[in-house]
C-alpha cells in the first residue's frame, strides 16, 4: 500500500514538474470599448485560471506547443475565446477589448478595430511609432505615411490635412485639448511635439468626416491615449538629437498609477548640415507626467501635467544658394550680421474625474489650464551678392560667383511678445440603452491673450532703399526720389483679447442590422458660441451650429467589405491667430470658416500570401465658404483676416497595409488632391496647401537568419508646392511650384534583448529589451526646398525666388532599452 501511494506520489510530482517544463506565459491588460480597464474578468483554459486585477491586469500560464483555447468572460460584457498555441517559455502580450454588445469567438480577436473602422479612424501601434526613423521621430512623423496628410518640412511636426492648413488639427491627450506655440515661424525652432511616444497607449487618426464629439476644426483629429501602468518599467531613448526616460509605476493596492517622461532635444546636428552656416544652441525639453487615483470602483481622477521650455539661439554667419540650370547656373551669396533669441515656455495642466454610474451611464469632468509665455527677438543683416556661377570644370574658382547681377542688403527686425493664457471646465456624459448609445458635452473655455508684434525690415539695392511696393513707385538708382525713408514692411500691433467660448454637442450611436448585414448609424449636432472683446475693439459675438452624420455597412459577402458614408457641416470658429490681420490689428468680426464635408470610404480586409493585409479607400468633397485667406512662410501663417474666399477640394486617399513580411506591419499610401480658392471673385488658384500627389511607404523587414537584426524603412514623395510670393505681392501673380518633395529615412536595428530573449544572468539581466542601431535621415540626399526667399534685381527691376533648402543626408546613432 505505501508502495502504491509513493509511485502515486511521484508520478504527481512528475506530472507537475513536466507541466511546468512545457508551459508558456500569456499576460496583459484587458480594457473595455472606452479604454478603460476592467477589474474580475475570468480567464480559463481546460486546466488554469486567472483574474484580472483593478488595473486590467493579468498573467496565466497555459500549456506549450499545443492549442490551447482561453475565454475571456465577465459579468457585463460579452464573452472572448481566443485559441493560442506558445512555445516552451515564451511569452505573449495579449490585450483584447471586451465589447458590451459583440460576442468574440476566433483565434484572431475581433477587438475595437472594427468600431473605429466604421467610424473612419486609423489606429496605430505604438510601438510602430517608437521604431519608425525621422529628423522629427514620433506621432507626426508616422502620420506623413498616411495618405491625405502632407509636410514637406522635416523639422516641423506640424502637418496639413487633405486641403488644410497647420490650424485646422485638433489634437486630444486623454480626452484633453491640448495647444501648439503660437509665434513659431519655422520648423527649426519647434523643438518637442506635445505628445510623448513614450507615454503613449493609443492613436486614433481621422482625416475628415469625423463624428460631434470632436472639436470645431475642418481637417483632422489626432487622438491619443496615455498609458495606465499596470507593472513598474523603465524606458529611455538615446540618440545625437537627444533622449527621452519614462517611468511607470503602480501602487501595492493598484489604485495609484503614474506615468512620467522626460525629454531633450537638440537640433544642430540637422541645422549645421543645411546650407546656411550658423552659430546654433537650441535647447529643447519638457516633463510630462499621467497620473491617476482610483477612489472606488465608480470614481477615478486623473491629472495630465506638462512644462516645457524651448531656447532657440540663432546666429547666421554666411550663405551661399546655387540654383538655375546647368549652362546658366546663378548663386545668391549672403554674409549675415546679428543673431536671432526665442523662448517659449509652456505649462499645461488638467484634471479629469470619471464617475461610472453604472456599466450604462458615465460622467466626466474635465478642467484644464494652458499657459504660453513666447519671446521672438532678432536683429539679423544680410548682405548678399547675386551673380553669375563659375562653371568651368577644373578652374580653381569652380563654383564661385564671378558676375554680380546685384548687390544689396536686408536688415530684419522683430521684438515680439505674447502671453496666453487659455482655461477651459468641460462636462461629458455617455449613456447606453439596449443598442444605442448617446453621448454629449457642454464646454466653457475663456482665451485670455496679451500680445505685442513688432516687425520691420529693410532693403537696400545698390546703395538706395527700396519703399514699399503699394506706395507710390519710383525711378531709382535711375532718377533720385526726395520722399521720407521708410521700412519695406513695417508691422507694429499692441492686442490685449479676449475670447470666451460656449461649446457643446449631442450625438446618438447604434448598431442594426439591415437585412442580413450589419450597419452602424451616427448622427450628432455641435453647437458653438464665443464672442471677442478687448482694449480698442468692439465686443462681436458669434453662434454656428455643425450637423454631422455617419453610416457604415458590411455585408454578408464572401469578401469581408465595409463601406461606409459620412458628412456634413464642418465650422472652424476664429482663434486668435486667425482674427489677427496682415498688420497684426485684431478683427473681431472674423466669421468662422464652413465647409460642407463628403467623405465615401471602403475597407477591403483580405489575405495574401496566408497573411492579413487590408486595403483603405476614401474619396472626399469640401466646399468651404467664408474662407480666411492665409499665406505660408515656413511654418507661419499670417491670416487676412477678412473672410473674402471661397474655396474647394476632392481628392481620394488610398492605404494597402498588412505583413507584407511575416509579424512586421507594413503599407503602402497614395494620395490625390486639388484644392484651390477664388479671392474677391478674381477666379481660382491653388491654395498654398495643394498637394497634389502623395505616394509614401512604410516597409518592416529582419534578416531572416538573423531575426534580431531589423529594418526601418520611412520614404515620402509629394509633388511641389506653390512656391508662395514676396511679401505685400499679389498671389494671383505668383504661382509657380516649388520642386517635388523626396525624402527616405533608413533605420537598422540590432535587438539584444526582448520578450523572446531574456537574460538571467549577466550585464543584460536587468532590461526587458534593450537594441543599438543607427539612422540614415534623407538616405538619397535629395536637395529639397520648403519656400523661398525673394530678392529684388534692381537692374531689371524683378523679384527672384531662391529656394530655400532643407537638410541634407544626415546619420544618426541611437539606442532604446527597457527595464
């Protein structure tokens, strides 16, 4: 008998033994349609166990190299059943969102994607955007590669949209509006975008027709979702532009959870590559930080906190720009006195309290402040030589200007000032009943702005000086002009505005079907109200009211098709920059900008080569109505302020993205678009954003002998730009293309540490994944030109343009790790 109970005994033992030998890992964070975790969702396979903790999070050990089949259940939302079959001690991340009204039973997750795809959103993985290589690494960079969204500046992280301008994106943290510097005038001096790549969770894009619930704008919506750490972890970024740390942290009872990141920036590995030689100390940096406290089941407050401070130090010293043809090359040569010092230091804060009645109804409170204090000062002369190019091979003056057509010089000067400072208080509800789902918000903001502008610049041409060109006009050098010396421009504007805005918007969802196929119906109203008022202006007050719609189909096809419609009236009430006129004067009467939006979509999920791919579709419509007239220099935008345009655009947008190599996510974009405006009835021309090819590519790729070894591969062509005019001119008479825009950036990667190779002893021990590589930014070193500078031939009384280059090829070293 004791014989039979040891052999018992130790087969037991051999058993369990054996079973913990072969077995894997399968660990994550489970959230609902809302991004929020659930607490107590059962995970059970045939054998084991688990539960998720108040964080979403949770771990469960399942057997090796057999299917295994997991369901996810819980009390309030519809059951999950995955089937997963792991190596012996791997690993998997798996983070399925439960739905409340959607059964999920596959080995692949029919997760969120399918409800941001009815509702035209692209979502992309984090960890696509930390990899991807860019001069300006991050969210904005890997928007580029999307069809539809276009800049053909390197150093900016700004971007137009399908037609759009730089200011109108809206741009949400967790729910939160969040502001860009006002004053910045060129990519160079941007510094750090908002959003922190390493804080993030979650992207959601939409490039048009979007739903109520966002925000007044005409072109796009940028949604981001901040982390919430479930484990205690450890990331930093290394390279010569800079670095980034976060940390993430949980408390021993789960209800506290931080995120906090770091970053520094510096630009002059890029700025000292470009033409212009120049004495460069930026000094870009920020902290961000996400936390969240968890009162109870029903009630959560969250704090979203950033400070930055941006120093841009310019000094030019000498420039020289050769352009023309080959048989007839021309140089602009400039040797620059001066130098140019701006600050902007931000700080933003905001609260979010989130109180979950039931698994029905939730209210949010939101109360937010921004504050923006920006400094432009420079005194900068340049003195240049416009002149013939020596091009005769092998002559040691090869390349030197040999033949001025004119000589002159330019002296700017600019001593701006802004303060601003923008509160906003925001309630949001959500409410469920069987299959609708209703949604509203009511919004207060005040934009209290303190703003002094003053700017003038003078140009002098073979030793006279050039007036304005609206004024009176005059014969020199050739006949002498006794009238008082003036600037050529001269803008002086003192503005003490404010803005007070009353917002808010009401939407209703539901989900049907339509016969045998699914549909989906949005339909929603915004409401916008906001009145101006300040020293030396009448007080204007203002109301619009933005109808939107959206419905989504897929039928029972064998060809897995959605399509989907979605439109309406788009407003874009004046912020402060647009209410501010070509001489700086605020004008309070500024009507909000209207676009009637059109926007026919399909999404085409098939396989190819037994791998996921799926291919996008969207034709769009705008006619835009009350339109403010702009020009572009660089990065700024100076408005007219006088609502005198009508305009257009239509264009299609297409997007194939799935593994074109197994496990890596790859795509392909093409865009087309024309979009052109009619100022005072003089007839049409191109808008300053009409682009109108894009083709771009994002490729993903690993040797396959050595998986570790990674490729990154960014590229962009967009056909030229209007090439803009000289200041005070009459666009109608300018408008010819800048070049096309060509850009790719190379990335390679070595990957020593990760989920599939860990260490347990040794110097590697201590990461989570750890890889060294270096970039490649402009891999083709293509010479590409963002606007022009003008100058004026005073011998045949022209303007010339002379295009102004960007970066050349650029290398870059760069190390990521995680503990």
């Amino acid at each position: 008998m004791k014989a039979k109970q040891l052999l018992t005994t130790t087969l037991f033992f051999l058993t369990i033994t054996f079973s913990f030998a072969q077995s894997a890992t399968l660990r994550g964070v489970i959230l609902d349609e809302k991004n929020q975790p659930i607490e107590n969702v059962n995970i059970k396979t045939e054998t084991s166990g688990a539960q998720t903790n108040a964080n979403g999070f949770y771990t469960l050990t399942i057997p090796a190299s057999k299917d295994v089949t997991v369901a996810f259940t819980h009390i309030s939302h519809k059951k999950i059943v995955s089937t997963f079959n792991l190596k012996n001690g791997e690993s998997l991340e798996f983070n399925p969102v439960m739905s409340t009204t959607i059964e999920q039973i596959a080995t692949v997750i029919v997760n969120s994607n399918r409800r941001k795809e009815v509702e035209g959103i692209i979502t992309i993985k984090p960890d696509v955007i930390r990899k991807i290589p860019g001069a300006n690494a991050g969210v904005e960079n890997l928007l580029l590669t999307l069809p539809g969204v276009s800049n053909n500046n390197e150093l900016s992280t700004q971007y137009s949209v399908r037609g759009g301008n730089y200011d109108e994106n809206l741009v949400y943290v967790n729910g939160i509006e969040v502001y860009r510097p006002f004053l910045v005038r060129s990519g160079q001096q941007e510094g750090l975008s908002f959003v922190n790549t390493n804080l993030v969770q979650n992207v959601d894009f939409s490039a048009g027709g979007f739903q109520a619930k966002y925000g007044d704008k005409l072109s796009s919506v940028l949604d981001i979702t901040y982390k919430n750490p479930y484990q205690f972890e450890v990331n930093a970024d290394l390279s010569l532009l800079g670095g980034g740390l976060s940390v993430e942290n949980i408390s021993k009872n789960s209800k506290f959870t931080s995120i906090v990141g770091v970053r520094y920036r510096d630009n002059s590995l890029l700025v000292n590559a470009k033409e212009t030689e120049t004495n460069f100390k930026p000094t870009f940096a920020d902290a961000q930080g996400y936390f969240t406290y968890k009162f109870s089941n029903k009630f959560h407050l969250s704090f979203l906190g950033s400070a930055s401070i941006n120093k841009y130090d310019f000094e030019p010293q000498t420039r020289q720009t050769n352009f023309g043809t080959l048989s007839e090359p021309v140089a602009l040569l400039v040797f620059y006195d001066g130098q140019e010092k701006d600050r902007y230091q931000t700080l933003f804060g905001a609260f979010k309290g989130s109180y979950f009645v039931n698994d029905d109804l939730t209210l949010k409170l939101i109360a937010s402040t921004y504050h923006t204090t920006e400094e432009e000062y420079f005194d900068i002369l340049a003195q240049y030589s416009l002149g013939d190019v020596n091009s005769n091979i092998g002559d040691e003056n090869l390349g030197e200007v040999e033949f001025s057509q004119g000589i002159g010089s330019q002296l700017n000067h600019g001593r701006n000032d802004l303060d601003a400072l923008i509160t906003t208080i925001e309630h949001k509800g959500d409410f469920k009943v069987n299959d609708n789902r209703f949604e509203w918000s009511v919004k207060y903001t005040n934009e209290d702005i303190r703003d002094r502008l003053v700017e003038w610049e003078t140009i002098d041409s073979a030793g006279f000086s050039l007036r304005p060109p609206k004024t009176t006009t005059n014969e020199q050098p050739y006949a002498p002009f006794t009238g008082p010396l003036v600037p050529f421009q001269n803008v002086r504007a003192t503005n003490n505005t404010q803005i007070n805005r009353i917002q808010a918007y009401g939407q209703w969802s539901k989900r049907s079907t339509l016969g045998s196929s699914d549909v989906w119906y949005n339909a929603g109203i915004r409401a916008h109200n906001w009145s101006v008022s300040g020293d030396g202006i009448s007080t204007s007050n203002q109301v619009v009211f933005s109808p939107r719609a959206q419905f989504a189909i897929k039928p029972t096809w064998e060809k897995d098709m959605l399509f989907r419609v979605a439109g309406g009236l788009y407003y874009q009430p004046p912020f402060y920059r647009e209410l501010r006129d070509a001489n700086g004067v605020v004008q309070p009467e500024v009507k909000a900008q209207k676009s009637f939006h059109l926007v026919l979509g399909n999404d085409y999920s098939f396989k190819m080569w037994n791998r996921p791919f799926k291919l996008t579709s969207e034709a769009y419509y705008k006619n835009l109505s009350d339109v403010n007239p702009y020009t572009l220099e660089n990065v700024r935008i100076r408005y007219a302020a006088n609502n005198n345009a009508k305009a257009y655009a239509y264009g299609l947008d297409l997007r194939l993205n799935g593994e074109f190599v197994p496990g890596t996510e790859s795509w392909l974009s093409f865009g087309y678009l024309k979009t052109e405006e009619n100022i005072d009835g003089r007839g049409y021309i191109s808008r300053p954003t009409d682009q109108r090819l894009k083709f771009a590519a994002l490729f993903q790729d690993y040797v396959p002998n050595m998986p570790n070894l990674k490729m990154y591969l960014n590229m962009v062509f967009n056909t030229g730009l209007p090439g803009g005019s000289p200041s005070y001119a009459d666009p109608y008479l300018y408008q010819s293309r800048l070049p096309s825009y060509k850009r790719g950036d190379f990335g390679l990667q070595y990957v020593l540490v990760d989920a599939n190779k860990r260490f347990n002893q040794g110097w590697k021990k201590p990461f989570k994944d750890l890889s060294f590589g270096f970039e490649i930014f402009n891999l083709f070193d293509v010479q590409n030109s963002i606007t022009n500078t003008w100058v004026r031939d005073v011998s045949s009384k022209s303007q010339i343009a002379i295009p102004n280059y960007l970066t050349p090829r650029v290398f870059n070293v760069r190390t990521t790790m995680k503990f």
